[in-house]
C-alpha cells in the first residue's frame, strides 16, 4: 500500500487496554475500535492517556485493527479547546558567545 493510499481519520483514545493496545473512537465515522501504536511512536515510547487526540490508519493486512500514527499535542492554557493549532513556544535565551571562557 503507496503512502497516498493510507487514508488517515482523527480519533480519540477512549481506554487503554492490555498489551500496548488501546480502544479508540474515530470521530468522522462515529465508530469505535481496537488500535496499536506504530512507527515513530512504539519506537520512542509515546505514551497515550484516555481522552488523547491522534490519528489512526487503517492496517492493510487486518481492517479489524487501526494503527495509532500520531498523538496531537494540546494547550494546557485554554483547557484543550485549541488542539491542533497550537506549537510549544520556540522563545530560547540566546547564549552571549562573546564571553567565552578560553
């Protein structure tokens, strides 16, 4: 399955189940269903708690399990109503390197 294939829906994790797999609610088709994370985040050790916003991608080889791709981060100032939208601030001190001890 080519990358343009994989067709992507945003969920929201309901449950966390035994062995590493978790109970997620696709919005768009108002569906619940058992999904798994994968890549990046299995990889890194993401961890994901009940009310989490991610994406889901159907798995090729058995469409009765959804894969876990991405988990949206929130912003903890407006009580998660900007979910997507909002970025970490990137406002870092610069280092003085005209002061370096030689």
């Amino acid at each position: 399955m080519a990358d343009d294939e994989k067709m992507l829906y945003p969920g929201e994790v309901l449950e966390i189940l035994p062995n590493g797999h978790y109970k997620v609610k696709v919005k768009e088709l108002d569906f619940v269903m058992q999904a798994y994370k994968w890549g990046k985040m299995k990889k890194y050790h993401i961890n994901l708690l009940p009310g989490d916003r991610v994406d889901v991608e159907i798995n090729q080889y058995d469409i009765s399990k959804w894969r876990i791709t991405y988990r949206h981060r929130w912003n903890p100032y407006t009580n998660g109503s900007n979910w997507a939208t909002w970025r970490p601030p990137t406002d870092k001190p610069r280092k003085n390197n005209g002061s370096r001890k030689r």
